[in-house]
C-alpha cells in the first residue's frame, strides 16, 4: 500500500474555480499508487499573496501530524505561496516538522518534487517567480484603479438597482428596471413616513431578492441615485431622484433615530448582558437565539437605568420581556465575580524558537546568489537552510501561571475600565420578575465554542 494522499486546492477569487487543477492532481495520486482517502482541503478565494490560505494549510499541517496522511498534493507551487521563498522554507518545513511532505501535480512543477542539494535553490527561484507574477497583477490592478478614477469608468461592483454598462475604460452605471421602477417610489414612502423594515419587506416579495432595515438604509442614502458618484469625472450616472428629494429623504431617516420617546443613554455599564427570558429562542428579531441587553433610561426616571432586551442581528427587535434594573444586576455580577475563589491564572508570553525567521532570511538570500551567479554562496547558504529546516518548531504561545490570588481578589484589584474588559470573558444572562433579578452565566461547548448550558449564579 503506498503512502496517503490529500488534497489542496487553492483559488484566489469567488468567480474561479478548482475544477481546473483536480484533473492533474487526481492523475498524479493515481500514478504513484497513492493511497485516496477523496478528502480535499479547499481554499477557495483565498489569496495565497496576503497569507489568507494559511488557516486551511494549518489544518492540513495538524491532520499531518495526526498521521491521518502521509503526502499533501498541490497543482503547483503558485497554490503553495505567493510570499516568496522564505514563506515556501517555512510551509515545507512545516510538513517535514509534521512527519510527512509536499508534492506539486503539475507536469511543470513536478521538477521540484527531485530531492537533490539543488531542490531549495528551485524552489527559491520558484516561489520567488511566483511572487514577482503577484507583484506584477497588484501593480496592474492599481494602475487600472487610478485610470479609472481619472476618466471617471466604474470599478468595483453596482449596488442593487443599477448594473454596468461601457468599454473597459469608460464604464458607468445604468439603472436596471427594477431600480428604475422602485427606488423613486422608496424615497416617496421614507419621505410620507413608511419604515425601513416595511420597505424592506414589500422589495423582498416584489423581487426575490432579501432586502432588510440595513440594506434599504443605505439605498436611500447612496447619492448614486440622484446622479452623483464619487470619482464621477466626466461618467455621470442618470438622475433616479432630485436631489432634494434625497435630501428630504435622508432627512427623514435622521429624524427617527431616536424613535419611540424613550431615550437610549451611552452604555457606561460594565457588561452587556444577553436576555434569559428569550435565551436560546431563534425568533423574529433575534437570528441567534442570543438576545443582547443595552442599558437605557425612560423619561420619567432619568435616575434609574434598567437593560432592555434588544434582540440581534441585522432587524432586531427585543422579546418584550421585562426590563433588567441595572444595579440590582451589576450588584450580582459584583458579588459573584468579585468573591470567586478559583485561582487566577496570568498569561505567560513564551516567544518564538523556531527558525521562521532564519529561513526567511536564508530563502531570500539564496534567491539573490542564485540570481549573480555565486553558486558557492548558494551552496553554503543551501546547507544552512536544510541544518534549519530541521529544527523542532516552537510558535510563540502563553503559558499559564498561577498569580498568587483567587480571581475574585485579582477582579477587586482591577479599576473600571480593567473590569469591563475581564467581563468579557463572560456572558452573563439576566432576567426580573418584577421582584428578583436572575443572572448567571453561559457554559461554552469545549467542541466548537458554541452555547451548550446556562449555570444560575446564587448568592
């Protein structure tokens, strides 16, 4: 049985696809009687320029390391990085840290799977070559960019209700038929006092397309619709609105931020709690189940702020429950917190000491040789990376101390602002009968951080 054999797959945009890499990397596998176990880690639309890929290589490095599979298979070294050679030193090293290695699919590429004193020159100049392309697209990209700004052509995507039209250097926007059809009568109804939120619904049932508060929001603020577009030049957009029909329109929305008579104070609490009463229920208003709680103050008691069930997400709405007396619960938290008698652990800092940095340093300088001509330097530096490569990796990484107090008496010791911060560590449940206020804690799933219990404080 030969070695085990995964997959990575990497493309740098939304629009391309993998497709195209997987018929040379499943005919690779197939000719060196690998072992398929079909499991593939993707990275699509991670560009591998900015390090965006790195998270799903860690994951392959650790099944590596896990001996879940012998051999990672990549079309070509572009998939790898575009970082240049010191990056490529560092992720080789890593799969060879990880007990296993690196394999290219692609006719082209395969010259750097040879094993020789001359592979990391390769796959310096490689890697190196690779970032050069990269360079080259960015310095093209920007170029575009600053044309277009210039001449006033379009870059960039149209928001809902106009599409692109023109050449490559004189695009502009045009309204679609829906947007000519519905953005005049938006700003009719936000201007005659409609909602956001019922906009938002009539646009969703008349298009299909899912619109909410947010999104009809920032519509009828865009000045596209009245013509005016920023880096316009001489690419002026059609005039969907007047513009001081926008201008009342905008005028509107400002108007009913306050809403309701009831008076939104900054939130000075030291936490903000999310509501026990509707906990766990996903329901309009609230798409996660993990309804927020923001302090406020009403008119008639100024002097008396209380937390308010707000809901989440993007059209929140509260669950109607009871509002929370603040001090009641900041008295709660206070005394819980503050009288913990589990020990506090500090965070050590334990730097680096690996070689990142030396292979780094090393791949650059073996690219630079390589390109004079001095062979001998290339050598020596050749040797120097391989006596690096395979030293035992240690990251940087927290070690955990024991702090000599209990957490309630390192709570006491922190001012406002350091409480407010440590709170974060928690999320605290609140709810009021109208006589007793009830808090607790949420308990995270070790699996995947995600809710699992809800553990009531007692006093």
């Amino acid at each position: 049985m030969g070695d085990r054999a995964r997959r990575f797959l990497r493309v740098s945009t939304g629009k391309q696809d993998e497709s195209k890499q997987v018929d040379d990397v499943d005919s690779y596998i197939s000719e060196h009687g690998y072992e398929d176990d079909n499991r593939s880690y993707l990275a699509h639309g991670k560009s591998a320029y900015t390090g965006k890929h790195l998270a799903v290589l860690d994951q392959a490095f650790r099944d590596m390391a896990d001996e879940q599979y012998d051999v990672l298979i990549l079309w070509d070294s572009s998939r790898f990085t575009r970082m240049g050679a010191g990056s490529a030193f560092e992720l080789m090293a890593r799969a060879r840290q990880a007990g296993g290695r690196v394999e290219f699919a692609a006719p082209h590429a395969q010259q750097l799977n040879v094993t020789s004193d001359w592979s990391p020159v390769m796959l310096a100049l490689q890697a190196t070559a690779d970032k050069l392309e990269s360079d080259r697209r960015r310095a093209h990209t920007r170029r575009d960019i600053a044309k277009h700004a210039t001449t006033g052509s379009v870059h960039g995507k149209p928001p809902w209700g106009w599409k692109i039209e023109g050449t490559k250097d004189a695009k502009r926007f045009v309204p679609t038929q829906q947007g000519r059809e519905f953005i005049p009568k938006m700003y009719k109804w936000v201007i005659e006092g409609t909602g956001c939120f019922v906009i938002a619904q009539w646009l969703t049932a008349q298009t299909g397309h899912i619109f909410n508060e947010g999104t009809v929001n920032g519509l009828i603020r865009n000045p596209l619709n009245y013509g005016q577009r920023r880096r316009g030049g001489a690419l002026e957009a059609e005039e969907l609105v007047p513009y001081k029909v926008w201008q009342e329109a905008v005028m509107a929305l400002e108007s009913r931020r306050a809403g309701g008579g009831k008076k939104r104070t900054p939130n000075a609490s030291l936490f903000i709690p999310v509501c026990l009463a509707c906990f766990g229920e996903f329901r309009p208003g609230c798409n996660n189940g993990l309804s927020r709680m923001y302090k406020y103050t009403y008119p008639d008691k100024p002097d008396v702020p209380v937390f308010r069930c707000c809901g989440s997400g993007p059209q929140r709405r509260g669950c109607g429950g009871r509002t929370v007396p603040l001090a009641e619960l900041e008295a709660i938290v206070l005394g819980v917190i503050g009288n913990s008698p589990q020990r506090h652990m500090e965070k050590i800092f334990v730097p680096s000491i690996d070689s990142e940095s030396v292979l780094k340093d090393l791949g650059r300088r073996i690219a630079e040789a390589a390109a004079l001509g001095d062979f001998d330097a290339v050598a020596d530096l050749n040797a120097q990376a391989k006596a690096a490569s395979q030293q035992v990796a240690s990251r940087p990484h927290y070690d955990l101390k024991d702090s000599g107090m209990t957490k309630g008496e390192y709570f006491s010791s922190l001012g406002p602002s350091e409480q407010s911060e440590y709170l974060k560590e928690y999320m605290i449940v609140a709810s009021y009968d109208g006589e007793r206020v009830t808090a607790g804690e949420v308990i995270m799933s070790e699996g995947d951080g995600t809710p699992s219990a809800v553990h009531l404080w007692t006093l």
